[in-house]
C-alpha cells in the first residue's frame, strides 16, 4: 500500500512538473511555434512520457498533420497518416478526439482494434498507451495533441487524466493570448504603415468630427493650402471656401454623408495666401464597431495642372469646333460605315439639308447612288484602308433625305483620314470647294486684269513695271515711244533698272533703290539720254539719240501679306517744259541785268542832281542867309518891319538849307561814302525821328569792308523805302532794323509795332 501511495505521489508531481513547466513556457513564450516545441518537450521531459506531439486538422484533405514534436518519434509521425474522416484512419485516438471534441485514450495499443493501422509502428518504439485530445481552435484550423506511454494502462487514472487536460486549457488560453497578441502587432503595424502612408502622401488628408471641424490634417494638406497643422486643428474646412461650390452642393453632400454614404466631389477652394486651386475630393464616414459614424475623412487630390490642361483642352476643342464651324469650305465627316458624324455650316448651305435631320437618317455614302457612280463611295473606303490623302475635281449630289438642292455641284475634293493616337482611321474628312463660285471670281479677275493692262497700254503717260529684283516686266506703248524701244528688247529678264548705264548714270537707279528698299514712293526730275539706255548684258536698247528730260513717279505695289510684288514708274517727258523754264530763267537773267543797268543810271542821275543841289543851291543859299543877316544888322529905328522880314528871310533860308540837305542824302547819301552802312542808317533814323515823330532802333554788326558801293546803296535803299512804306500805311511809332551777317549772307530784318 505505502508503494503504491509513494508512486501515485509521483505520478502526481510529474504532471504537476509538467504543468508548471509548461506554464512557464507560456509566460516566457510568446511566439507560437516556439511554444508549442517548447510544451511538446516538457510534456516529455518532465512528465516521463516517450512522445508528445501536437498537429493541426487541414480542412481540405481532413487529413491531421503533425507540425511539433518531442521524445522517441524515430520516423513515426512520418510514416503515419491520421485523419477525422470515417475511414480507418479516422477511427484512431487522434480523429475521434477533433470529432468529438473530447479526450480518446488508448489504454493498450497491443490490443486495441481502433489503434490498429498504427499498431506495429507504435510497438516497435514502445508506444504502449496513448491520450488525445484537441488543444484550440484557430480560425477555420483545429489543433490537436498526442502523448505516447512506455506502459499500457498509464491514463487509466482520473486524477492524471484530469491533470493532463488541464494541460490543454492552459494551451488555449496561450494561444488565445498569443493570437491577441500576434492581431495586436499586426493591428500596429497595419496602423504605422497606414500613419506613414497618410503622412507621406501627395494626397490631403482631413479628419473632421461629425460637427465638420478638423481633428487631424497631414503634412500634404499643410503644403498644399499654407495652414500649419496648429493652424488647421480646431478650424472648419470652410476656411478653404471661394463660393465656386453652391450652398446646394453642400446641402446634397452632407445629405449623403449623413446616411453612411461616400461622396465624391470637386472642389474650387482658396489657399492661406488668397490662391486659388482645384482639387478632387472623396469624403467617407468613419465608423466604430458597432456601425456608428464617429468622424469624417476627407482624401482630396490636387488636381490645378489637370483642370488647367482640362480648360486648356476644353479652348482648344471649342476653337476647332468653330474652324470647323465656320470654315469658308464646306465640310462632312464620315465614320467606317459611311454614316454622317459631322457637318458645317457651309456644308448645309451649299447643299440646301437641315443638319439635324441628315445626322438624325441611316444616311451612308456606301449606299448612295450618285456618290457610287460618281467614285465618291469608293475614294472614301480607299481612305479609310491606305490612310492617303486624295485631291481631285468631280461632280457630286447627296441623296440625303430634306435635301433641297437637286442639281449637282462641280466641286474640287480635299478627302483626307482622321486617325486616332493609336494611328488608326476613325473618320474621314471630305472638303468641298464650289468651283463654281471660284470660275466666276476668276473670270472677274480676268476681266479686271484685261481693264487694268488697257488702262496700262493706253496711258498717256510712258509706264514699267518692275519685278522685286528690278527686272523689267511689263512697259506700255507710250515708253516703247518715248525711248524708241521695241517690249521684246527690254520685257522678260532682259532689262534690269539697276545695270542699265544710262539709269546708274543719271541717278535714277540710286533713286529707285530707295522705293525697293525703303518701300516708299517717290518723285524727281532726271535728264537722259536713250542712246546710253543698256540691257543686262550691256548691249545698247536703242540707236535713237535723243535727250530728255523727265519727271519721274515711282511707287511700290505690294501682295496681301505686305511682301513687295512690283514698283511701277510713270515717265512724263519734260523736255520742252525744261526747254521753256531755261529760256525764262535766261530772260529773268536778262531782265535782272537791265533792271540793275537802269538802277544804276537812276542812281547816277541822282548823285549828279544831289551834287549840284549841294554845289550851287547850297551856295546860292549860303549868300541869301548872310545877305539877310547883313541886312538885318544895319536896320535901325522906325524900320521894325523890315526887321521882322529880314528875320523870316532867315528863318526861311536855315529850313531851305535844312531841307535841301535832307533832299540831297534822299537822292544820293554822301555819308555812305564816307562815314559808312551803319553809321548813315543811325543819321537816317535820328533825322527820321526828328521829322516823323516816329522812334527807330538800329541794331546790328557787320563788316562793312567785305560790301561793295552798290550793296551799301541797295540796303540803304531798302531800309529809306521801308521807313516811307511805315510812315503812309503803318502808322506805327516804333520801328526796329536788324541787319547780321549769317552764313553768307546779309540778313536785313525791319518790324514795326
């Protein structure tokens, strides 16, 4: 009895070792694998037991593989197989115990029926009893455990038993904890990698509460609108408001959200700084784990470069679409079926269709008569297969439903493929020109250009047209005349203005050089000769030697684009006109000399009777004033009267003598001769004063020595007729006289008041 106490007590203590030790595993173990190795062991060291081992049910096959072991396995758990089906294999401790979910010993694997598909395995290592008996469940997996015995019977005992599935509690709550734990470092993970994310991103993020004021903004938020993250916390996103988005947009947003719904959206927001930008925005709920919306999280993406590309694109479709709209030629689009995708304007107008009625019809150019026998139907599906562009004239009608126009046109064609950017034709595009419009045009243009080379041919006035480079294209009937040249010698590349000697020559090419460069017109008056006149080569045009004398109007004529196309020169012959100017100027000439010729006698005629007013009436006058005042000396009393004459004699005579000097320097100034310009226009103006009551300034500096006798009188002349002039018609009282010397010349300038 006592040996039978004393070996309960340690069957006791080693599963007591075996729990504590396990135990212990499970404090300081918390890696799964590691663990179960780490039990396995201690169930085998410290309990005394040949093997333990611990597998996991694959749900597919059913089959039970062993994953830790420990103790004498020496290839069994390879060479078995285990399962929970209803086959042999499931019938075994291990099977029945994940079927039923309870402990299966095998007292003696040597008797045992269930054990037999391992019994010879389990003999021959000395396995002679066994417990079994799931551990925990994970997920969809269910582990199990197995300990093998080197006696039968070992498990027999309630107590151990009892013990032993204590064992397996403890494994759960291990792996309980380890999966919380291991769900915990995933979760924490899953939530750093998704802080860094968010942290990282190029997109902003906002979290706001269910009130809309943010809680949290990432660092992308902060870069994209100038708000720091202290500066946004706390805020309402409706500081990034412009009033693009309607207070109706809002209203449907918060609508959606409200109900647990994402919205997505397009914003036009304004950033710290007063900026504006774009960007594209998915606002969701956050919700906790019981459904209940606790905050709002906004991911927004700034979109500024797309929309501006998008406006960008948006311009340039709507310019196209009015090119295409409002081209001058008519134009129709077609798709691979031959169907109408686009007209224009000019289109529906040339063909008389209602646009909308024609796109509306199962129209297709493959099916149309006209279009077929005419080539049309077969140039469009050529196109649409070589991807050429074909150019060409031909007569076409649509038989379009609504068309009004029932003759044909006679149209130059521009068809031409549509690709898209995998270079595949989408479309083709059929351009047509009423040739009839561009006959008439062309016929006017004839009839205009016939007019013009009338008006050209028979002008009056001598013409050339002259090319850019100054070749001579065209002259008219009149120069063929004036110079004696037939347009066969000069016409063509045969002429140029500026080789031509007798042009160089006479200065007109230097002139003309002007109007090519310069672009502007001009006029002159040049003398030629027409036997000097050469062609490129320097062969003389003509042998008729005649002078002339010409007044020359060149002008530019220029293209649409402003690019010079001819100069055209107009020649009047002038020779005769010349010839009569020369011979006035000869007659002025002659008349000049005779005006000087009798100028000179008058002023003779002058100085002689000037001299005998000073030699003999200054005389006489002299004797009758000292007459008078003898006279007057030897009077006495009683003879007053003859007093009084005597003295008015006197007072006669001295005025007499006064005014004979005045009528001497008027015919002829004596002072010039002697005293000089200046100095006799001084004693002229002071006794013109004295006289006329009228104040006269003389200014002036000149040298005198460099003028002749006859200039002094002339000026002298100028300034005594001016002041008469003054003096019956101005009836001034100041008068000023300017005379200067200045480049050459003197200058004579009188102004009065």
């Amino acid at each position: 009895m006592i040996t039978d106490h004393i070996e309960d007590m340690n069957r006791i203590k080693r599963i007591y070792a075996v729990i504590n030790g396990i135990n212990k595993a499970i404090i300081r173990i918390n890696e799964k694998d590691a663990l179960m190795q780490e039990i396995c062991k201690v169930i085998t060291n410290e309990g005394g037991y040949l093997l333990a081992w611990i597998g996991v049910l694959e749900p597919q096959s059913g089959q039970i593989k062993p994953l830790y072991f420990h103790g004498k396995e020496e290839g069994y758990l390879t060479s078995i197989k285990i399962s929970n089906t209803n086959s042999p294999e499931g019938m075994g401790p291990t099977g029945r115990a994940l079927k039923s979910g309870k402990h299966v010993i095998c007292h003696d694997t040597a008797t045992d029926p269930l054990f037999a598909p391992w019994r010879d395995a389990a003999l021959a290592r000395g396995y002679r009893s066994s417990i079994s008996f799931p551990i925990f469940q994970e997920e969809d997996r269910v582990y199990a455990a197995a300990i093998y015995a080197g006696q039968p019977y070992v498990f027999e005992d309630k107590e151990e038993v009892d013990l032993i599935l204590s064992i397996s509690e403890n494994i759960s709550y291990a792996m309980a904890k380890i999966a919380v734990d291991e769900k915990l470092q995933e979760t924490t993970k899953r939530l750093v990698m998704l802080n860094t994310a968010v942290e990282h991103t190029a997109a902003s993020v906002v979290i706001t509460n269910l009130e809309g004021n943010i809680e949290y903004v990432n660092p992308a938020f902060s870069r994209l609108t100038g708000y720091s993250y202290e500066e946004a916390i706390g805020k309402n996103p409706r500081i990034l408001q412009t009033g693009f988005t309607t207070k109706e947009e809002y209203t449907a947003m918060w609508a959606r959200l409200s109900t647990g719904n994402v919205w997505s959206g397009i914003f036009r927001n304004k950033k710290k700084n007063g900026e504006f930008y774009w960007e594209q925005a998915t606002i969701s709920p956050i919700k906790n784990d019981n459904g209940v919306v606790t905050n709002y999280i906004a991911v927004k993406e700034n979109i500024t470069d797309r929309k501006v590309v998008e406006e960008k694109l948006l311009e340039e479709h709507n310019f196209f679409e009015q090119i295409f709209d409002q081209s001058i030629s008519a134009k129709i689009l077609f798709d691979q079926a031959g169907q109408i995708i686009r007209i224009n304007h000019k289109f529906k107008e040339m063909f008389e269709v209602d646009g909308d009625t024609m796109l509306e019809t199962s129209y297709s150019v493959y099916e149309d008569e006209y279009c077929q026998n005419n080539g049309l139907s077969t140039l469009i599906q050529n196109i649409f297969e070589e991807k050429i562009t074909v150019q060409q004239e031909m007569s076409i009608r649509f038989e379009i439903p609504g068309q009004k126009r029932e003759d044909a046109v006679w149209t130059k064609l521009l068809v031409y493929p549509i690709e898209n950017q995998e270079g595949v034709v989408q479309s083709v595009m059929v351009e047509v020109e009423d040739l009839k419009a561009l006959k008439e045009a062309q016929s006017r243009v004839e009839a205009e250009r016939f007019f013009f080379e009338q008006l050209f041919m028979q002008s009056h006035t001598s013409m050339q047209i002259f090319d850019p480079e100054g070749w001579t294209v065209k002259i008219n009937a009149q120069l063929s005349k004036l110079f004696g040249v037939a347009p066969e010698n000069i016409e063509g590349k045969k002429h140029n203005i500026f080789y031509d000697q007798e042009a160089i020559h006479s200065g007109l090419a230097a002139a003309l050089r002007k109007v090519f460069d310069d672009k502007i017109g001009f006029e002159g008056e040049f003398e030629v000769d027409a036997a000097r006149a050469t062609d490129s080569s320097g062969a003389v045009l003509t042998n008729k030697s005649k002078k002339i004398y010409m007044s020359v109007k060149a002008f530019p004529v220029f293209d649409e684009e402003g690019q010079l196309l001819n100069v055209i020169m107009e020649h009047e012959d002038i020779t005769r006109r010349k010839e009569d100017e020369m011979k006035m100027l000869q007659l002025n000439a002659d008349l000049r000399d005779l005006t000087n010729y009798l100028q000179d006698v008058r002023e003779e005629e002058r100085k002689e009777i000037a001299k005998e007013i000073h030699d003999e009436l200054g005389q006489n006058l002299t004797v009758m004033k000292m007459d008078a005042i003898w006279i007057a000396q030897r009077l006495g009393e009683g003879q007053e009267d003859i007093a009084d004459r005597a003295k008015n004699l006197l007072k006669v005579t001295d005025e007499t003598v006064l005014k004979s000097r005045h009528l001497y320097n008027s015919l002829y100034p004596q002072m010039l001769n002697d005293s000089g310009l200046m100095d006799t226009l001084h004693w002229h103006a002071g006794n013109y004063h004295q006289i006329t009551g009228i104040r006269i300034m003389v200014d002036g500096v000149i040298e005198e020595s460099v003028l002749d006798a006859k200039t002094k009188l002339a000026l002298y002349r100028a300034v005594q007729e001016s002041l008469t002039n003054v003096l019956r018609y101005a009836k001034a009282s100041q008068v000023g006289i300017e005379l200067y010397e200045a480049d050459g010349c003197i200058n004579l300038h009188i102004r009065d008041n």
